[in-house]
C-alpha cells in the first residue's frame, strides 16, 4: 500500500490517502455569485443598481463564460449561482448557460432569475433543460406585470420546475451618491450587497456597482468604477479574500435613502441619485 495517494473529486476537490485514510482538503468556498447573461432588460425599472435602463443590447458570451466555469471550478467552490441580468430570458442560449453552470458547478443551488414575461414562449426544450439540472426559478414581481404574474407561476409549476424566491419589486432604491463622500467602511458593513459577487468581462467583483461604466457612459460621468479580481492569476483564498472586504467605490453608494415606489425610469442621471443627503 502508497504512504501516500492523491486523487480529485467531480468538484476538483483533493483527496490525500495517508496510510490508507482519506483527508479531504476542500477549495475555498464563496456563498454567492451572479452571473448577467445579458446586461440590458426588457422591463424599465427606476433606480436598477444594474443600471439596465441605460445599458446596451449586449449578451454575454457562451465560450468565455465556459472558459470562466473552468478556472474558477478549479479554484473555489460556489454555494449558490444565480442566472441573471437584465432578463436572461431575453439570451438565445440560456438553455447552454444552464448546463455548463451546472456542468462544473454540480452541487450549487442554480437558478434563474426572471420578471417572468418571456416565460409563457419557453419551449420544451428549456423546460426539460431546468429539470434536468435541478434549477430553481427566482421570481421577480414588478407592478406592471399586474394580474399575469399568478400565470407565470402556474407556467412554472406545470412544467416541474421548483419556484423559489418570488421578491415583490413595488419599491426601489437609489443608491447612487455622485460626491464620492461616503465612508465605504461603514457603506460596506450596512449593504445587503456585500455577499453578492459578480462576474463580469472575466473577473470577479464585489457587487453590481461593477455595471456603473454604464451611467458613466450614458451621462458622461467619472463615477470610480470597482476594480475586479483577474481569478485567473489569483489563488482560491486571495480571491475570496478579494471579495470580503470594502473597496473605494464604496464611497459613491449610499444605503441611507428611503425607498421610492416603482415606476419607469426616464432614463435620467436623478433616476439613480440618492435622495437624501448621504449619512454613512
């Protein structure tokens, strides 16, 4: 009998043998990530922190993502992936997001979310796509979907397919502070984002602030846009390290505004702007 024996798991988690006895060394473990498959929406929301009123028709690519599956696979371990946007229903090969994410990701909690207005011209082939991976379908209820929303649900249901989180979108918040003056410390420890990593263009970011190229874009602003962690060229602990922590686009966010009842965005800059002087 070898002293010693390495194997890998599905997961690329390693298995030393010592003498026999199995020790599992586990990859860093994130507990959330998000994926946009497209960056743009078929819905107007007032406010998005996606900034998908004022963004591109731009879709996602299937092969970098894959190429993004494999690296961070090898890396870290994810708890749960959420497929997202924009409307990621709105991307012609959702049905191949969801197989290769759950392809190198086995054991996550995968799912879709969605305002659910494409969902009544899903074909089969979708359907049976999110049976077989064991997906989940987060719902996003805004008012303008009004009476239909009980059908998406049924739509859901009777073709198997687990509902799960349903958020009730009548408010939003701007969260935008233009001066740069908040304390991203204290910003930091009192978002609700802080756990929701995204990737985009190939690297990791500590929330959806990593769209806001798109208000600068629009309006002709220099908001700090975050810098993103190359995963590529990092370990699995530098990178979850990376995403726990403050960075200084914390400064332009402000969690001290009221919520505002939804309604469509003009597409101008006071859309996004907090309403109450920032108090962080």
């Amino acid at each position: 009998m070898k002293v010693f024996k390495i194997e890998k798991d599905h997961e690329n988690n390693t298995a030393l043998y010592f003498l026999g006895i199995k020790h599992t060394v586990r990859k860093p473990f994130l507990e959330y990530l998000e994926v946009h498959l497209c960056d743009h929406c078929n819905l107007n929301c007032k406010g998005c922190d996606h900034f998908c009123p004022i963004a591109p028709e731009k879709f996602t690519d299937i092969d970098g993502y894959v190429k993004d599956l494999k690296m961070l696979s090898s890396k870290i371990n994810i708890g749960k992936i959420r497929l997202m946007g924009g409307e990621p229903l709105l991307h012609k090969d959702v049905n191949r997001f969801i197989y290769e994410t759950r392809k190198f990701f086995f054991n996550s909690d995968l799912r879709i979310v969605t305002n659910g207005i494409l969902l009544p011209a899903m074909k089969s082939d979708f359907w049976q796509c999110c049976r077989e991976c064991k997906v989940t379908i987060d719902m996003s209820k805004y008012p303008l979907v009004g009476d239909k929303f009980s059908q998406y649900l049924d739509i859901i249901d009777g073709n198997g397919v687990n509902i799960g989180n349903i958020h009730v979108a009548n408010k939003m918040m701007q969260v935008l502070n233009p001066n740069g003056t908040s304390d991203k410390e204290k910003t930091y420890l009192s978002c609700n984002s802080r756990f929701c990593a995204n990737l985009k263009d190939h690297k990791l970011y500590t929330c959806s602030f990593c769209f806001v190229g798109y208000y600068n874009e629009y309006f002709n602003k220099k908001i700090l846009e975050p810098s993103g962690i190359d995963f590529y060229k990092k370990k699995g602990k530098e990178i979850i390290k990376f995403l726990r922590k403050p960075i200084e686009s914390c400064r332009y966010c402000s969690f001290s505004s009221p919520l505002i009842p939804w309604e469509q965005s003009t597409k101008q800059e006071k859309d996004w702007i907090a309403i109450q002087k920032n108090r962080i």
